[in-house]
C-alpha cells in the first residue's frame, strides 16, 4: 500500500464491504464522509476508561478520532478532514478501537448511528445559500457545493435541492434521516405503522421517500447505490 492509497478518501462501497466482510470493523457504519459507533459504557466512569484507552491507540496510529462521551455512551466519529472523507488511516484506528472496547468488556451498538440533515427545496441555490450560511453560522461544504456545514461542531447539515419554482403553500423543507442500510426496512414498518405512507422507492436503496398523515415528506436516505 502506498502513503497516497493511505491517505486517499475511500468509496462508500470500499468501506461497506469491508465492514460486511467482517474484517475487524463490524462495530462500525460508513456515514457518506464519516465512519461511526457508539459504544454502550453503561456508566461515566467506564466511558472515561475508555476514552483514555482510544487516545493511546489515537497516539500509536498517529491519527485523531472524535468523541462524545455522554453518562453511559461514547460516540465515535473517524474522518480525514484533509481529505474531508474516510481514508485507510481511519479504518487502522476503528480497528483499534474495536480492539481496546473489547478488551475492556464493552460493547458496540453500530444501530444507534445517525445523521439527521436538512434539506431546502429551492429553484436557484445562489440566491438564498449565502443567507442560510450566515444565519447558522455554518460553512461551505469543502466537496459539494449545494450544502453547508458545522465544520466545527455537529449540528445538521443543511443542503439546497433543486426543485421547479412553485407557489406556497408547497412544502419546501423536509428531512433527510441517514441511516445504516439495515435500519431501513424496521424504521419504514414503524412509520407506516404510526400512520404514514410510502410515497416513492423508486430510487432505493439510495433513499426512499415516506410521508406523515398530513402530508410531509422525509427521505431515509443509505451510502448504497451511490457509487
């Protein structure tokens, strides 16, 4: 393996076969540009253990994770930021990590992983982008235009789809709810369970579409399909 195959930003479908294969990364979901768990700790004392346990693994790999340690939870998010995208040197320390969360009796619960965004139905980008930028706080996405981001932090990601121009009262927000691929078929029973409907799955398992009883529209949206 090269440096530059190190440092390169890995497809979805690279990583989601190596975590279906098995290869040390079952605890762990490709999120589009990130790879995540939680591990349940059970209590903050042990979550610290943890912690300490992972940043000397972080050390020994030479790359950063980051965490949210919460009263029996730790959240686990690897990204490349120099490459904005999940490289080798991410997969090294999810192994890692895996490794130490063993060792010390604790487990992964890969199924809690999401990501909630926003999206903006709209006719012309440019014209209200600049607005929602400034009124976040957020920053242009470093690969893809159409959105804006908490570089810094972790609050939704907001990003502009194209649509007709229309007259109100059309909806013009809905969510977009990333999930594993397996959390879909048991998040779409339980919704059309609560009384919604399935409005399209024309492009599953990229995304499908449901809708609550009144009408609005969400999207459950996978890395499959995509590339």
């Amino acid at each position: 393996m090269t440096s530059t195959d190190e440092g390169r930003a890995l497809r979805f479908s690279e990583v989601q076969a190596e975590v279906e294969a098995g290869e040390g990364l079952a605890d762990w979901r490709m999120m589009f540009q990130t790879l995540e768990t939680r591990f349940a700790t059970g209590d903050f004392a042990r979550g610290l253990e943890l912690v300490a346990r992972v940043g000397g693994v972080a050390g020994e790999v030479g790359h950063t994770p980051e965490l949210d340690l919460r009263a029996t939870t730790l959240h686990v998010r690897l990204i490349s930021r120099d490459v904005f995208g999940v490289t080798r040197r991410d997969l090294a320390l999810a192994r890692a990590i895996s490794e130490v969360a063993g060792e010390l009796g604790i487990s992964a619960d890969p199924a809690a992983v999401e990501i909630v965004e926003l999206a903006l139905d709209t006719p012309e980008l440019t014209e209200v982008k600049p607005f929602w930028r400034a009124v976040l706080g957020y920053s242009d996405h470093p690969l893809h235009d159409a959105e804006v981001r908490d570089l810094a932090g972790n609050g939704p990601a907001l990003w502009f789809q194209r649509t007709e121009p229309h007259d109100t009262p059309r909806q013009r927000f809905h969510l977009d709810v990333r999930v594993a691929p397996e959390l879909v078929a048991p998040r779409t029973e339980a919704a059309l369970a609560a009384g919604g409907r399935l409005v399209s799955d024309e492009h599953a398992p990229a995304f499908i579409v449901l809708a609550d009883p009144q009408g609005n529209q969400v999207c459950l949206t996978t890395g499959l399909g995509r590339d």
